[in-house]
C-alpha cells in the first residue's frame, strides 16, 4: 500500500537517502526544508511524477507555517502516515557556566520547537489514518550527558520528551513513536559511528507492520 511520508531537513546526506529508500518502495514523498535550491536538487534526483512528491521551503519555527504545511500534504495525498524529522544541528564545546545563552536558544529551536510543532501539526493527520509512525535521530547523551555537550544534550532530551510522550498518548491508536540514537553519523564512510545506510535500515524496519509494537523505544545503533 502506497503511503505518505513526510521527511524534513531531507537536503542533508541522511535526508537523501531516507527520501530516495522510500520513494524507491512507491511512496509519496513530502520534503520540509528551509533550502529551496537543496529541495529542487532533491526533487530532480528522486524524479518522481508530480503526483507523489510535494516540496515546501518553511520555517518550522513557526506553528501557523507548519500547520498549514500539514493541511497542504493531507490535501495533495489525502492522507499522512509518517513524519521523519531530521532537522537539528550541533553546539557544544564549551562547559555549561562559559556556554552562550543564544546557543542554548538555538539548540531548543532546532530539536525542541521544530519538533513541537511538527507534532501538533501533522500528528492529528498520521492518527486519522490508523497507522502511523513518527521517527527522529538522536543520540545517548540524552541518557548519559557528556562534558561540554550540555546545551545539545538537553534539547535532544527535551525533543525526546515529546516523541517518547507522543508514543504514550497513540498507544493504542495504530501510531508508533521511536527514538534511533547514534553516537556519530559516518557520511564520509570513514568506518567511525554509524552509517547512513544503517540507519535507513533501522527506519525501514520500524516503518514495516512487523514493527507495530515497537513504540517509544531508544533504539542503539552504535
């Protein structure tokens, strides 16, 4: 069954990837990010028929923007049943009495606020279809904080908080909500931390039915 997938921050390597794993099993795609040049780039690789793929430029900072983004996808597919969000940055280095306020403004903004909103605009729509996942990337300083990571550390946590919280209140409804944690992303194929391919592996296992009652797990892929 051909099913709607919603991936933001999808102009990075990991975002490629998911986008085209998943267009490749005959999903609709819709793409989220603040590039519009990397979305058109994105749109041109995947060459899917305008019919399955939807791109928007947006600021997820703002809830009003997301929510009609949510309206816009349902509209064009008529249906949502994934979010798989991968905006966020990294700020750290620094112990926390020397860390800059507009760093940790910054770090809650990327991983809490986008997520936020993300989840209050789309989730009504994933929970309407019955069946549902919402996936993020993360990683295990949420569990065990490292030194001079404090600021990423407590916004991964609270971004977490949400997806895990999320996972509680659908529990029951068909919608699953996961965690994957990595300690470091390996896209130069180095052979340090984890695979691109690796992780899409993960989703694309969580995204199946034999995956339905996985549910508000930290999944390690490190």
């Amino acid at each position: 069954m051909t099913k709607t997938i919603v991936i933001t921050g999808a102009t990075g390597v990991l975002g490629n990837l998911v986008a085209k794993t998943f267009a490749e099993r005959g999903h609709n795609i819709a793409l989220l990010a603040k590039d519009q040049n990397k979305l058109d780039s994105l749109a041109r690789d995947l060459n899917l028929p305008s019919e399955r793929l939807y791109t928007q430029a947006i600021d997820l900072l703002d809830g009003q923007v997301a929510r009609d983004s949510a309206k816009a996808v349902h509209s064009k597919f008529g249906s949502v049943h994934a979010l798989i969000h991968l905006v966020g940055g990294w700020t750290g280095g620094r112990a926390i009495p020397e860390a800059n306020a507009a760093d940790f403004e910054s770090m809650l903004n990327q991983h809490a606020w986008t997520t936020f909103h993300l989840l209050q605009a789309f989730v009504p729509y994933i929970a309407a279809s019955k069946w549902g996942r919402v996936m993020i990337v993360s990683m295990p300083v949420t569990v065990k904080p490292s030194a001079k990571m404090g600021l990423y550390a407590a916004a991964k946590s609270a971004q977490e908080s949400l997806v895990l919280t999320l996972a509680e209140e659908y529990k029951d409804s068909g919608l699953t909500a996961n965690v994957i944690h990595v300690k470091s992303i390996d896209t130069k194929g180095e052979g340090k931390g984890t695979t691109p391919a690796e992780i899409v592996s993960a989703m694309d296992y969580l995204f199946s039915d034999e995956a339905s009652k996985v549910n508000g797990a930290r999944i390690p892929l490190y």
